[in-house]
C-alpha cells in the first residue's frame, strides 16, 4: 500500500517497472445482503465466491427485438460514426463498440434506471450507485476480435482513479451465446486476487487500448498460475440473459469465426462511495465517455 501526492491511498498499486506478485483483495466482492434488493442469498452467496452470476431472462424476447433494433440503428447512424465515442475494428474498419450509449440512447437509458437491473446494482454494491461506463459491443460473425484476459478494475484504477473495486458489470446479452461465437470467459473466485500489471501507462492510451490492449494486461505466467487455481468458466445462453460480473474478476474473450453474431449491452456502476479521484498510473484521467466523473446517483 502506498499514499499518492493527493493523499489517497493506492491499495491496488499496478503499472509497475518490473513483475510483481499478485496479492489478496482487501475489500469484499459484495457489499450488501439479501434484505438489500431481489438477489436471494444463495445468488449472493455464489456471486461473493464466484464473482459472478446470471441471470436467465432478465429482458422478454419482445425486449430484445427492442434493443437488437436499437443496436442496428445505432450502428448504421453515419453521423454518429464520426463521434469520438464510437470505437471501431482495427482490422476491418466496423463498429466495435459505442461508449456512453445510455446518453445516446433513451432506451438504454431507460434500461439503466429499470427496477430489474438498477436493484441488483444496488443490492451488490450496498449502496446508491452511478454509471461509471456504459457501452452496446457489437462481435460481428466471421470477423469479431475477442479481449485478451484483463481485470476491468486494474484500467479503472490505473487510468480512471478509481480507488477501490466496490463496482459491478452487467452484460446483458441480445444475441444466443454459444461456446463458439466469442463468449465471455471468466476465472471463477478470481476476483479475490489483485493482478498488478507491468509497464507505464502511454499518453492518451484509450486511443489504442479500446481496441486492442497492450498496457495493464496480465503476464502469460500469471493468467496460467490463475486459471490452474480457479478454472474458467463460459457465459453462455440464449439472448436476453444477462451477466453480472465483479470488476477485478479475470476475463477475456476469443475470436468469432463462427457465422453467429454476438452482441450486448454493458453498464458499470459504480458505488457513489468510490468516486474517482486521479489516476494511479496515468498522467490524466481518460475522457468521461469511457470514465464517467459525474457521480450522481441513478434514480428510477
């Protein structure tokens, strides 16, 4: 542990010049209990071992008809490909990923503030909570690229400041995923340890690292050592399914080749206890599309 210029403590240091061993988390994976929200306490219970659980037919076909429409218009919106928030393929050129989509959408903002998937947040992080990051991911057939093995709060920490991971995704899916089409892959338990990653971060690094990463993964040694410790499971199930995953858990995802697109929306939020502050290790916070510095509360 070491105290920044700024006065806060940096529990999680990463970006370092050499390897470093990883290390026991030091805060809980969830925050709150069963009174808290609609997660019954075994759900909870698995979700605190595992980090992570699912939740079969979070949207009705009909809403995810909905939002699959809503996907392709947003894809298919020439002015909005020229915003900075759009990420595209580094290969081919398409629409990889589209940042503060619940800004750009009153659907998914709507999405945001549902009952269903507000609660939960809440319940998890036992706290009022905020949109930290928000994005639709489009994993095209034949051609989507996956995300190399990665801990979501080691980039949020590094280059967002946020200081701890009291903070949870949701990945609510709006195409099947099968073993074969680029499915997310999780380390269960994983999310107990704390990977620091090797190398300083690069200026404007998001530029880069949003579609393809190079700083703040972890070593072929170290995912080897996590995976023989606690496995890796697969996310897979028909759309409107939807993952609920810890910030620090190990993830990645591989190549779609198959002719079987995949797509989702993805929420982070943030509990209003964490606020961000300066980066660990970055000279600048990333921009608030991919960082979000507003910290007020989702309110139904």
């Amino acid at each position: 542990m070491t105290i920044m210029e700024t006065g806060v403590e940096d529990s999680y240091p990463t970006r370092v010049p050499a390897p470093a061993e990883p290390f026991d988390r030091v805060d809980p994976t969830v925050w709150g209990s069963e009174a808290d929200g609609p997660i019954d306490a075994a759900t909870l219970a698995s979700h605190d071992a595992k980090g992570y659980h699912i939740v079969e037919g979070l949207l009705s076909p009909a809403e995810v008809q909905g939002y699959w429409q809503e996907l392709v218009r947003l894809s298919g919106d020439e002015q909005l490909k020229a915003d900075e928030r759009v990420i595209t393929e580094k290969k081919t050129g398409s629409v990889r990923s589209i940042f503060e989509v619940h800004k750009i959408s009153e659907l998914i903002a709507e999405l945001v503030r549902d009952p269903r998937v507000l609660d939960r947040a809440r319940q998890i992080l036992g706290s009022e909570v905020y949109i930290h990051q928000s994005r639709v991911n489009y994993m095209p057939g034949f051609k989507g690229t996956g995300f190399y093995w990665h801990s979501d709060f080691e980039t949020w920490h590094a280059e967002d400041g946020m200081p701890r991971p009291r903070a949870v995704s949701c990945s609510i899916a709006l195409t099947d995923n099968y073993p074969f089409n680029g499915g997310l892959m999780v380390m269960p338990g994983s999310q107990r340890t704390f990977v620091p990653c090797v190398g300083e971060t690069p200026d404007d690094y998001y530029k880069s690292s949003l579609k393809e990463q190079e700083i703040g993964v972890p070593s072929e040694n170290d995912i080897t050592k996590l995976a023989a410790e606690y496995g890796i499971d697969q996310f897979t199930g028909p759309a409107g399914s939807a993952l609920w995953f810890d910030s620090n858990i190990m993830h990645g995802s591989g190549n779609n080749i198959t002719p079987y697109p995949r797509s989702n929306i993805f929420l982070v939020f943030n509990s209003v206890e964490n606020a961000l502050v300066e980066p660990f290790a970055a000279a600048k916070p990333r921009p608030t599309f991919i960082g979000s510095r507003d910290f007020t509360p989702v309110t139904r």
